[in-house]
C-alpha cells in the first residue's frame, strides 16, 4: 500500500543562498537544483534537456531515467540522443553540458521504475524537481502495458517523489485530452466511473485475450487506451499527493518547434505531421476530418517554456499555501491546460490549406506522386473516398507489380495508413472548449527578463510563418531532405503535376466512353 502523502520537508529557504543577481527569477530558482526527467528520450524531453540546460546555466544536474530499448543499453541511447541537430546549439554555447548530464537505468514499465537501490537513494538525496513525462503514446497500445505505464508508471514516480528530502516540485505530465469524453475541459480534476484501482484489480486477473475483449468496455467515452490511462493517471494525482509540491501539465496536440532552439525541428511523425507528411508525400490522399473545428496545435519549444515556468509556479504556490496553513483536505493541485484554442484559434482547414501553400513551395523529393488530398466530414463518404482513393489503386499497382515478379506492398502500406487514419480520426472530428486561465496568469505574472528566456504566450504565435518553418523542418529533419535540392523537387513536382493531370483526363474520359457505351446499349 502506498503510503500516506508525508510534508516536504525542504527549506523554504533553501534557494536563497544560490541565487545570482545576474539571473531572472526562473534561472534563480533551477540555480544549484537537481532535476529529474522520465521521458528524456522523447520529443518534448529532448527540448526540456536542452533549454534548461542552454537557459539556466545554474542548474546542478539533469538526471535521465532511460531503458534499454531494441538492444540497445542506456549509454548507447544517450549518446544517440545528444547526437542531434536539436543540440547544436547547446554544443556550441554549452561545449560541456554533457558534465550535468546523469543517466540513470530505469524503465516505468516494471515495478519501482527498475531502479537498482543505490540509483533510488541517489534520486532520493539529491533531487529538488521532477517532470515526469514518460507515457506510451500510441493510441491503440494494449491495456495492460498502457496502465503499466502511464498508471503504474505514475505511481512509482509519486512513491520516490514522496521520498525525497529536497523536493520543491512534480510536474506530472498529461494531455489536454485525457478528458475528451468531456465536451468541456477546465484546468480542474474531474471524477471517473472506473477508478485505477478497480482497473488494476481487473485486468490483473486476465489473460491478454480477456483483456483484449474487454477493452472496448472499459473505454467507454474515452476513444483509446492513451487517454484513458493518462486520465486515470491524473486521478492518481489528485488522490497520492494532495500535500505534495505537484502540478498536472496538459500540452495539447505537440508539433514542432517555432524558434528554439532551430526553427522547425521535429523528429516523429506522430499525429497530424504523419498526415501532412502522408499527403506531401502523394499516398495519403483522403481523410475523415472536419476543417472547421480547431486544430489545438502547439509548438513544442512554447509548450517546453510553459512546462519549465508551471514547475516555478507549483513551488512557489506551494510556500504560500505552507505560509498561509491551507486547509490540507483541500485539493488545489494547479492544473496548467497549454491549448491554442483560445487564444490564437487555427482550423484544421486553415491548417491544411498552410500545408499545401508551403507544400509547393518545399515539396519533398522522395514524393511519389502530386499531392491530391481531401477532408471529409462524413464518415461514410470519406470511405467512399478511400476506396477510389486508396485501395483501388493499390490493388492496381500492386498487381502491376506483382506481373513484373516482385513483391507488392502498396496495399499493405494503405492498411498502416488507414489504421493511423482510424486512431486519429477522433480528434479532427470533434472538438472541446478549454479553459486555460491558469496558463494565462503563469504568463502575465512573469517579469519582463523571464518573458524574453520563455516565451509561451500563444497569442503572439503567427501561423502562416510556423508552418513555413514546420514543413521546412519536417523536409530537413524527417525526411533529410536538404533545401539545397529545392529547385531539383520543384521539378519532379512538375512531373508529377502533368503526370496527376494525365491520369485525370484518362480516367475522365474512360468513364465517360463507359457511360456513353451503356446509352447506347440501353437506346
């Protein structure tokens, strides 16, 4: 059993002797501090790394929590981590950053973290903030690993967390969906039917295939095992750690940098980036979507900042709620909703139509064909559209294929892609009101010096040039596309264009010989 949230008994005054008069108010407080990271290894743990790291030259130690993953031990990740256009620039301003780098073996999958004893009590000692990111974010992940993971996961992080001597604040961090079964979502908890215990007691006593059966039941309104478990982790939050310095951090949809610290770096094709770069490409060409709802897409370098400030915010609140001998029965959790929907609200369909702007300007050299790519609000008539689209001309390419003795995949490939199509589908076809009034206070409580280190008003984000950068960005960083070979891809994109236009005209006038061959037979 978990024991009971115990006080933090780290000295509330125990930054004052590291601070710099030279730093702002945020340097000062990761001044001689010990942070902790679980989900290092991903797309905003790379840019958390290098932006303290970079923008708080006072910080102690940033200690990794990394597993072996494909073979691969935790020192060979790490140095495939730094190795990096991202932390070029930190080699440059930073040239041994690597000093305050401390990887520690772990994997949030297996009880206690994985952690060997004495790594524990290291972690114990020494750390004074932890942002625990680590999450399997694959929507249709098996129940069981997701609930290891993102629950299970959770929890372990909140036991040490409760452990630690020096600890000034947990950011635990979530989504801003794990409550889309909600048509609204405020910056506060919500109650669930299914509690994570209950869910743990249940699937404990299954075998995968049960589990397998069952789960569409206990999704109930949540669309995927990703949101339901990143929603029960927050539960856990809401119920471990009412007397602990933590804060619950909900990013919407993550996509690429807009500035720091290279202008549109991204490195997965997660989420709305795999359909662009689907459509770009000329294989995705249709798409279960409604272009007038709004995107929620933030750049990861912003949504970094806003995370980097909310841990700040957390302990501070947490000295005055100390200071002023709150009701400790109260739960008053700080819960930070990073959206861009309202401040700086972008359609899907405005979102698409920037793409494709920027799109025939940079296109990608690998494209296989001209990009033909429609939304469809309708389910129906967006499988109409896949048909036509999608499956007969991969059965005819295939069989193309397969005439001049090699082996077919297009079809195999359209199935991957209908399957992420299928996953994703949910969030482009409905949408929530946010509140983000708590984002919006961490912003205008900044001074002036900090505003300038972390800038995450999105107000100030001006679409058009982002996604300029952010299809730049997946050229050069997903594709290693380099834009030295711009005016080569515009080329084949002509090519393409003529050949798109050819196949059209064909096509048009096959049918129309069809359905004058039919007149004629029935006159």
């Amino acid at each position: 059993m978990t024991p009971p949230c115990q006080t933090n008994t780290v000295d509330l005054n125990m930054n004052e002797a590291k601070t710099d008069s030279h730093f702002t108010a945020i340097q000062n407080f990761y001044n001689g501090t010990n942070v902790f990271i679980t989900g290092g290894t991903g797309f905003m743990g790379k840019v958390l790394i290098d932006k303290l790291l970079r923008t708080c030259p006072g910080i102690e130690n940033i200690y990794l929590l990394i597993r072996k993953k494909k073979g691969k031990d935790i020192h060979t990740r790490i140095e495939e981590l730094f190795d990096d256009p991202l932390f070029d620039k930190l080699r440059e301003a930073v040239p041994k950053f690597r000093h305050k780098i401390v990887t520690i073996s772990g994997d949030c999958s297996i009880a206690g973290l994985g952690l060997s004893l004495t790594d524990r009590q290291t972690l114990i000692s020494n750390i004074n903030v932890i942002f625990h990111a680590a999450a399997t974010i694959k929507f249709d992940e098996n129940l069981k690993l997701a609930v290891d993971i993102n629950v299970h996961g959770t929890k372990d992080v909140i036991q040490l967390g409760k452990e630690m001597t020096q600890l000034k604040c947990f950011i635990h961090v979530s989504t801003a969906y794990s409550n889309c079964h909600l048509d609204t979502v405020e910056e506060k908890f919500y109650d669930y039917s299914i509690g994570y215990d209950h869910l743990d007691n249940m699937i404990s006593k299954l075998d995968s295939r049960a589990i397998e059966e069952i789960t569409p039941k206990i999704l109930d309104k949540w669309p995927n095992t990703y949101t339901l478990t990143k929603a029960l982790a927050e539960d856990l939050v809401k119920n471990e750690c009412a007397d602990m310095p933590v804060g619950v951090f909900r990013p919407a949809i993550v996509t690429s940098t807009s500035k720091e610290p290279i202008k549109g770096w991204i490195d997965n094709l997660y989420g709305p980036t795999g359909v662009v770069a689907g459509a770009g490409s000329g294989v995705l060409r249709t798409m279960h979507c409604d272009k007038n709802i709004n995107a929620n897409i933030v750049p990861v370098d912003m949504t970094v900042n806003a995370l980097i400030v909310s841990a700040y915010d957390v302990a501070n609140k947490k000295i005055e709620k100390r200071s002023s001998e709150a009701e400790k029965d109260v739960c008053d959790i700080p819960i930070y909703n990073y959206v861009s929907s309202v401040q700086n609200p972008l359609k899907w369909g405005e979102f698409t139509e920037l793409n494709m702007r920027y799109g025939f300007i940079y296109p990608f050299s690998s494209a296989i064909w001209y990009i033909c790519f429609f939304m469809n609000k309708s389910a129906f008539v967006n499988k109409l559209y896949t048909v036509f689209l999608h499956i007969i001309p991969a059965l005819l390419i295939d069989f193309i294929i397969i005439c001049i003795g090699k082996k077919p995949r297009l079809l195999k490939t359209y199935k991957k892609i209908h399957k992420f199509a299928n996953v994703i589908s949910f969030f482009c076809t409905n949408e929530w009101t946010f509140t983000n009034d708590n984002v919006q206070k961490l912003w205008s409580n900044l001074n002036s010096g900090d505003k300038e280190l972390f800038p995450f008003d999105m107000s100030t984000l001006k679409w058009d040039e982002y996604i300029s950068h952010y299809m730049i960005g997946m050229r050069m960083y997903l594709f290693k596309d380099d834009l030295s070979n711009v005016d080569e891809a515009r080329k084949k994109w002509t090519r393409l264009y003529w050949m798109h236009q050819t196949t059209k005209a064909f096509l048009i006038a096959l049918l129309s010989y069809m359905l004058y061959s039919v007149y004629r037979m029935i006159i």
